[in-house]
C-alpha cells in the first residue's frame, strides 16, 4: 500500500468510523477518537478483504469495499463498547 492509500484510509476511516457507529443501535459508551481509531483501523482491514475477494478495484465507486469496512466498523464499535460497558456495570455493582 502506498502514502497516498494510508493517508486516503485514514481520511475515510474517518468517515467510516462515523458511519459504522450511526449503524449500531443504541447510545455508545465509546468518545469520537476511538471511534474515528475503530474507523481507520476498519478501512485497512476492509480494503485488504476487499482486495483479497478481488472486489476492491471496480469501475465507479467500490460499494462492496465500502460495505466491508462500515460493517468492520460497527462491529468494532459495538465490541468496544460492549466492553467498555461491561466494566461500569462491574464496578457500579461493587459500590
């Protein structure tokens, strides 16, 4: 991958990490710079399933790709935040 496709993953996984959170049902526990590091992190996850399914160079643009990498997305924020949720429940109860 070359400069150029690391600084666009990071610019769309900004937009990404957005939209893969609008997916998830529910308020999220989870502040916006996880959520934009969940994003990127599922744009160079996404773009190299896409290219290993031979789906991520189309004519136009690459709605497959995009679809992997919002559903990357969410499932990344959703993980987080069941997570992060679980532990403030733990220490709510041991108060």
């Amino acid at each position: 991958m070359e400069i150029s496709g690391i600084i666009s993953a990071i610019v769309i996984g900004i937009i990404i990490g957005v939209l893969g959170r609008l997916v998830v049902p529910g308020r999220q526990r989870i502040g916006i710079l996880l959520t934009i590091v969940v994003g990127i992190v599922a744009a160079l996850v996404g773009a190299a399933v896409a290219d290993a399914f031979d789906v991520a160079d189309t004519n136009g643009v690459d709605w497959i790709e995009w679809l992997i990498q919002i559903g990357l997305a969410a499932v990344g924020v959703a993980a987080l935040d069941r997570s992060r949720g679980g532990r403030s429940r733990r220490t709510r109860a041991r108060r």
